[in-house]
C-alpha cells in the first residue's frame, strides 16, 4: 500500500508540473497585461512595474522563475490587488470554497444513491418513473438556471431563504440546491441502473433463499456491488461541482475562490491565475487520489498493491 | 420393444450385478461408495407439492413453465428431478424455495406442504422464517453465487446469525465446523478471505456449507455439479452422500446428468415440458423405464457396457411452452404417437407402489394394439 501511495504520489506531481506548465504558457499567449489599463500610463511607470514583476524578462525566465517559487509553494503577490498574496486569498476563499462544494457532493451522493435505490425497487412503478423524470429534469437543467429559478421562487417569492451570501446554514440552502441537483440526478440514475442490474445476480438471489430480510440484502448484499459504477463517475462529478462553484458562488456573491479565479483571468493577473489553477487542479487529483482508493475498500477484487505471494 | 423382452433384460442386468451395472459402474471412482451410505429413508413424508403450476408473463405472452407437478419427498431420501433445459425442474424448485417473483411469475397449485404449512399460503415473512432454515438451495454456479464483496465468514454466518440469534463468536464457530464438514482446511483463517481467493470447486462447498448451517430438513440442490469439472463433480456428490449419513437431510436434486443422478438419487421424477413424465425409483426408471421420453433421455446417454451401441438422440425439440400443446407434449417426438397422444393429456398409470407414468401406451386398447404388432418397427 504505501508503495502504492507513494508512485501515486509523483504521478500526481508529475500532472501538476504539466497542468503549471501549460497554464503558464497559454496564460502568457493571451494577449494583453496584467499591467495594462484604460489609463495612459507613464511609459517610464510602466517600464518600471514591468521590471518589478520581472515582466520584462524573456519568457522562459519568467517559466523558471515562477517554479522555482511554486516548489516552495509561495504563489507570490496578486499584481491587481498589491496588499494580498495569491496565498492569502487561497486562504480566505478555499474554505469556503470548500465547504459548498462537499456540502453538495454529501447531499448529491446520499439523495441521488437513495433515490436510485428506491426507483430500481419500485421499478416499473410510479416512484421509480416519478424519480427518473425529477433526475431528466436535474440533469437537464443547468445549474445556473436552477439557481435563478430557485432564488426567483424560494428567496423573493416565498421568502423563505435568504438570496445570497454564506453566513448560516440557511443561507447555504439556495447555493447546495442549485449546485447539488445535476449531480444527484446523474447518480440517481447510475444507481438505478446498476442496482437493477446487481439485483438479478445469483448472490442476491443466493441471499434470498438464505431467508435473509430485504432491508439487509439491498443495503449490505446489493448496495456494494452497484455502488462501483457510481465511484467511477465520481471522478467527473467532482470537477464539474469544482467548476459549477465559481458560478454558482459569483450568482450568490459567495466569498469563494470562484470569484478570484474568474476575476484573475480577465484581469491578465498572472500570479493569481497561476495560483489557483496549480492549487484546484492539486485538490481535484487528490480527489480523484481518494476515488481510487474507495474503489478498492468498495470491491476487495480490486487490488491496489500486490503483495508477495497473493494469488 | 415389446414388454416382455424390456423385462427379461433387466432381469439379466440386475442379476450381473455391480460389474456391468452401467450406472453403478460409471459412478465409482476410486474410493468405494457405498458403505459409508447408512441412510435412512422413512416413510415420513416431509414435502407434498400437489399440481403445481408456474406461469410467467412476458411481453411475448403467457410462458407456462410448470404444468401440473405432483411428488412427493420422505424424510431422508434423495429424489432426483431429471429432464433437459427449459422444462421446469429449476423454476420447480425456485417455486417451492419461494424464489418466484410474482409478478411476472404466478404460482398455482392444490398445495406445496412442507411438513404441515402450505408454502404457497404464507406470507413473504413467514416464508423467511423457513428459507434457509428449514429449507435451503444449492445453486448451479458456484463462480456466482456468492457475494464477490463479502466475506466468506460474513456469508456462512449471517443466515445463522438472523435466524438462530447466535452471537457474533458462537455463529464463527458454527461456521468454523461446517468448513470443517465440506472440508476447507485452515477455516478460521479462510473465514476472512473473499469468494475469488478461491477455486471453483472450493466455492461450491462453501456454497454447500452455508446453505447446511441453519441444519435444514430439505436441501435443494439445483444442478449443483453442471459448473464442476469430473473429478470436482465426484468430490462434492460424495460430499452430499456423507452430508446426509451424517445429517438425514432430505435432498431435491435438480439435473440434466444422469450419471449423478444414478449416484446418489434414490427416487427420479421425470420432467418434460412442465410435467412430471414418469416417477419410480431409481432401479424402476434406469431399468423398467416406460415413458418413451425416459427411454429415449437414457438412450442418449453413453454407456460402457454395451461398446456396439450407438447413441441415440431423441428427434425434434421441445414443445414451445407460450402455447403448449394440448395432448402429451411428448407425441410430436415419439415413435409410438398415436392419435389420442395429440389430443388428450394421459391419466397417470401406476406400474407399482413407487413407479407411475403418464403415458397412452399403458392403457389396455394400447397394449392390444402393441401385442397385434402396430408397433413393429
């Protein structure tokens, strides 16, 4: 296992160098400065500013520069925001970031897994098309047409959430909703289909005839087995909430790392486009890091490492 | 083959005994079964299933799979259920075992007792209270019938667990001594390891184990040797003969071989098209066979003792059961079809205390037919 880890390990550096590398490269294709404005400025200002941020400096300068400071992970200063370090607005916004974007996953996992139990043991009936038409619908609308909708129905015609910013958990209810439904709609769906699938099987049927409760076989017998389809798409689910955060936290003015992000890159702010591109693509290999290593909790077939002598 | 000769020459094949017995010949393999077989048959009848009908409805139709099943099982015997695919030995047994999803499946009868209880009267929770305790199954492939993500441990001892609210330590031991039974060595540590660390034939005693260790009074075994190699095969019917010596389970014993059903079978019924054909015991149908269909199944089956002999397929195929035909659904393929045969199901003629067969030929107007020679082909 911890050899396992640890290959894991450098191939996930390995995909950062090449995400930073690339990042840093398009970034400077674009066209357009971070340093440049509406104003007129004193061309000597400008030299100036160009020579403080090292701009002036051939570009593969610059490339080497800018790892040698990533190694050490020191991000450098925001150059449209001089008081702040790109680090500290990581700082500020990832937690809360964070906490919406596994909000969502927790409820998308646990309603789309429940929903697509109860729709594959009611199969055929109302529940189970009632259900698969709700996770059409989810899966159909985006989510910031959900997050209007909702704001629009919710917040200002009921008034029964507050429209916008993270303050209490009521306030968390509109953002999660609207970012949770997608996801939980294609789970709900996955889950169904594989559960069908799982529960034909001769083990379920095995189970049966043991005389073992219904409550048992779905859950501890069925449930496993189905649940592999539904680790594989999480992988993809995850950076699709990553990225439905930025909008969902700009529709809700949400302090997050979304804002910093989109703002940067119409900015031209080089230090915090690096920044949070290295940092969100680092936790989303993490992520998927985790993905793998349920896999192999979930199914014990599934062999992470090889020991000696295993069959 | 006329009466008479069919006699003589089982009497001469009983009389040669085990040496060209082709049945007893066949079975034996190395070690010698028989006395280790101290089984007890009694008269107690332990299930009765009466008329027994199945149905499936599909977008294609109505699939009447089960047509009117009648047997019997005694407390300690062995009845093999022998016919080729599709003609209802398995959806039989899922029946009785209370397997049947309804819908799409519907279930019939004048009455499935088990001991006293009607299974087709109870209620899905009743019915739990006897699966797998009173009751159990043997499945046909062993490579899928056990959970890939539990542990063999988790599967020998939930059953026990639920139904004999043994504790978690007394439920591992109970497991540990049915490895021991079908003999898995190392168990304890055997408990902890998952169905793909082991063999086919190793997962089928498992398989064996689990279903044995509530201590039922009835094991169905559905083509428990179709996925297993020769040798494997031999083991595990030697294990089930031990099994019940040791245990005087009561065995239903699904299949299309008649090479393990001549090994371990007391009684055969034979199934086609969703009836029970011709039941007897296992001499009366390997040597007395009357239906022309068991005559012609055990035809089709190799034999050592008669080297000459070339085997025999049975002509056509099964009836299309959506719309099963309604005379014997057998006198399409037979060669003594007359024209009764087409339209009237046979009332089932009793040749002795044990041997019974549905079949036109043994109505007296047939036999004079025969004895006047229209048969003589």
């Amino acid at each position: 296992m911890g050899r396992y880890i640890l290959k894991r390990f450098l191939m996930m550096l390995m995909t950062i160098f090449i995400i930073a590398t690339l990042t840093f490269f398009l970034m400077h294709a674009v066209p357009g400065s971070p340093l440049e404005t509406e104003r007129t400025t004193n061309e000597t200002i400008q030299a100036n500013l160009e020579k403080f941020y090292k701009l002036d400096q051939p570009l593969y300068i610059q490339y080497f520069d800018y790892m040698k400071s990533l190694a050490t992970f020191d991000f450098g200063p925001s150059i449209k925001d001089p008081n702040r370090t790109v680090n500290e607005l990581l700082e500020r916004g990832f937690p809360i970031s964070f906490e919406l974007g596994i909000i969502t996953i927790i409820i998308a996992v646990l309603s789309g897994v429940l929903l697509g139990i109860l729709a594959a043991l009611r199969h055929n009936k109302l529940l189970d098309y009632g259900a698969m038409a709700f996770a059409v619908i989810g899966i159909s609308i985006p989510n910031f047409v959900m997050a209007t909708l909702l704001i629009q129905q919710l917040a200002v015609t009921w008034d029964i959430f507050p429209p916008a910013t993270w303050k209490s958990p009521m306030h968390m209810v509109l953002p999660v909703l609207a970012l949770a439904t997608g996801p939980m709609a294609i789970i709900a769906r996955l889950t169904r289909s594989s559960m069908l699938e799982v529960l034909t099987q001769d083990y379920i049927k095995m189970a049966r005839a043991k005389g073992i409760k219904p409550v048992r076989i779905v859950f501890r017998h069925a449930l496993r087995n189905a649940m592999m389809p539904v680790v594989t798409i999480m992988g993809t689910l995850l950076a699709g909430i990553l990225t439905g955060t930025f909008v969902i936290e700009k529709i809700f003015a949400i302090p997050g790392m979304g804002k910093y992000f989109v703002d940067s890159i119409n900015n031209r702010d080089y230090p915090v486009i690096m920044g949070t591109t290295v940092f969100y693509s680092a936790f989303l290999i993490f992520m998927l890091f985790l993905v793998d290593i349920v896999y192999g909790i979930l199914d014990p077939r599934i062999k992470l490492h090889k020991k000696e002598g295993d069959v | 083959m006329t009466k008479p000769i069919a006699d003589e020459l089982t009497r001469t094949r009983l009389e040669d005994g085990a040496e060209s017995d082709p049945v007893a010949h066949d079975a034996k393999r190395g070690k010698v079964a028989k006395p280790k077989r101290k089984r007890t048959v009694t008269d107690e009848k332990i299930l009765e299933v009466k008329d027994l009908h199945v149905t499936f409805s599909t977008y294609g139709g109505t699939v009447q799979a089960v047509r009117g099943v009648t047997f019997d099982l005694y407390k300690g015997e062995t009845l093999a259920i022998v016919g080729e695919s599709g003609c209802g030995k398995s959806v039989t047994s899922n029946a009785i075992m209370g397997l049947i999803q309804q819908p799409p499946g519907k279930i019939t009868s004048k009455g499935v007792h088990f001991k006293s209880k009607d299974l087709t009267k109870l209620s899905k929770k009743e019915m739990r209270k006897i699966q797998g305790v009173d009751i159990s199954m043997i499945f046909q492939d062993p490579m899928t019938a056990l959970n890939p993500t539990l542990t063999i441990g988790e599967q020998l001892t939930e059953g026990v667990k639920q139904h004999k609210n043994l504790s978690g330590a007394e439920a591992k031991k109970r497991a540990i001594e049915m490895l021991n039974l079908v003999g898995i060595p190392n168990p304890e540590e055997r408990l902890k390891q998952y169905p793909h660390q082991f063999s086919g034939g190793m997962r089928q005693r498992i398989v064996i184990a689990i279903a044995l260790i509530c201590e039922p009074e009835l094991l169905i075994a559905d083509e428990p040797t179709t996925a297993l190699d020769v040798t494997i095969q031999a083991q595990i019917l030697d294990l089930f003969e031990e099994i019940q010596a040791k245990t005087g389970v009561s065995i239903i014993l699904i299949t299309h071989d008649l090479g393990v059903v001549a090994k371990i079978a007391d009684r055969i019924a034979v199934m086609y098209a969703g009836k029970v054909v011709e039941t007897g015991t296992k001499r009366e149908i390997f040597y007395t066979a009357n239906h022309p269909y068991t005559k012609g199944l055990l035809n089709s089956v190799p034999r050592l003792d008669l080297k000459e002999e070339e085997l025999v397929p049975i002509d056509g195929t099964p009836p299309d059961l959506f719309s099963p035909p309604q005379g014997c659904p057998f006198a399409p393929r037979c060669p003594f079809a007359m024209e009764v045969c087409a339209h009237v199901y046979p009332e089932p003629t009793h040749l002795s205390a044990t041997q019974k067969v549905d079949c036109w030929l043994q109505d007296e107007r047939a036999k004079k037919l025969i004895e006047d020679g229209a048969f003589a082909h």
